[in-house]
C-alpha cells in the first residue's frame, strides 16, 4: 500500500476553526471522487475530533491541533488528529456512546459518530501528554462513462 | 448562521440555517431558549431545511431544549431535515427525544 498524497496543517484549538478544518479535509478528500454522502461523513468526523480538542483535550490551556492526511493507491483516505492536551485517562470509557465528561449541552457522541461514519477509528492517548485519533474511510471508486 | 423565530397559535418555530457545529451552537440556543422563556410554547418545530451540516452538537441542542421543554410537558417536532442530518439523528436515537418527518423532505409546517 503506498501513499500517493499527503497534506498537513495546525492551527490554534480555536471553535472557529472548526469549520476550516472539516472544509480543508473535505477539499483535499475530493480528489478520490467520494459521493455527496462521503463527503458529509468525513467532514462530520473530522468536526467531532476537532472539537474533542477544543472542549476536553485543551479544556483548561490553549494549543494547537495537527492533522495530517495521506491517500494511498487503495483509495483509502487516513485522517489523523493530534493534540498535545490533557489526554484521556480511559479510553475504553471514552469511547461508549453517550459517555461524557462535560454533560450540558455536549451529548457525549463524538467517538461513536466517528466510528459509525468512517471505517476505522484508533485513538492512542497519553495522560497529560496527549491524544491522537486516527480514522480511515475507503472510497468506493465510481466508473462512470469516462472514469 | 442564523435562526428565525416565528410564533403562530401555541406553536414556536425555529428556522436555522447555516452549519451547526458546536462554534455556532451557542448563538442558536440563545436565541431559541429566549423565545422558549418569552412564550412559553406547547411545541416547538426545529426546521432544518437551511442547515447545510450538522455535528453532534446539534444533537445536544436538541436534547438541551428538549430538557427545557419537557419540564412543563412541551415537545419538539423535527422538520424538513435533509438526508445528512436524518443520519445522524437516528443514530443519536433522537426520537426517543422529538418526533421527526415520516418523509425525508416534509413540507415546512
């Protein structure tokens, strides 16, 4: 499996950034030739990781978000999420629906809204140190008259 | 971003519009849950027809207001929410919460 593309960006773990993140993966995942509707659940996956980093990795400081995206001779696009924040001291729990440790108006379904829309979810976190969230989605490819 | 209020009978009906995202979120329970306060609606309508994307944030939103309303036995009935946003309101078992379109483009109430 090769990598045939790649891009990386950071930003500051701003909520206005949300928008540019997803708009950014969503631009450079166009080049597969996804479907409306993978289009609409990559940029929703990549919103709910980002915004993981903005309410609970850097809760209490302010930092950065990496993203870094590669696409390989699979058709497969790999999104990686990084922060440098407080890390997730259970993961396991994290990742059951509605499990949430901010309650109010977050619903605690980011990790199964990334899992039920991509087709693989790794997270590796590190307390205190950091969490990184790795998701893949295959892209069906489409022939079409002149694909 | 925007939401536009409109009050007919007992009836509050919230038209957004833009993406709803957990940035945005903020200024739409604003201004709904003063609407909610001011006139005390039996239902309120979501309208998503202009929503353009949605998070989980917005399925928050939902069940922030739902917790407002039901306190004093009003619902919240979901419309005109495109095939996106159905997504991932069920996947959110958001009817467990609201009563939602029969047909995925409902016509505005």
């Amino acid at each position: 499996m090769n990598i045939v593309n790649r891009f990386s960006l950071n930003f500051s773990a701003r909520s206005a950034n949300e928008n540019f993140a997803r708009a950014a993966v969503a631009a450079f995942a166009a080049q597969l030739d996804p479907t409306l509707e993978e289009i609409n659940d990559i940029k929703t996956a990549v919103s709910e990781a980002v915004t993981n980093c903005i309410v609970h990795a850097y809760a209490e400081k302010t930092g950065k978000v990496y993203i870094t995206c590669t696409i390989n001779d699979k058709n497969e696009l790999r999104v990686s999420v990084r922060d440098t924040g407080c890390g997730i001291e259970n993961v396991d729990r994290a990742l059951e629906p509605l499990f949430t440790t901010v309650g109010g108006e977050r619903a605690g379904l980011g990790f199964a809204v990334m899992q039920s829309f991509m087709d693989d979810l790794r997270v590796r976190s590190v307390s205190g140190r950091g969490t990184t969230v790795t998701m893949v989605k295959k892209i069906r490819p489409r022939y079409g008259i002149g694909g | 971003m925007s939401v536009e209020l409109k009050m007919t009978g007992e009836v509050l009906t919230a038209y957004l519009s833009g993406e709803l995202d957990h940035h945005n979120a903020r200024e739409m329970r604003e201004a709904v849950d003063e609407a909610i306060e001011l006139n005390h609606p039996s239902m309120l309508v979501l309208d998503f027809g202009q929503i353009g994307f949605m998070d989980s944030s917005g399925i928050g939103f939902i069940m922030g207001r739902y917790r407002n309303l039901s306190r004093y036995g009003a619902t919240i009935h979901i419309s005109d929410a495109p095939p996106a946003i159905l997504k991932m309101m069920k996947l959110a078992g958001v009817e467990k919460l609201a009563t939602l379109p029969k047909t995925v483009k409902e016509s505005k109430k």
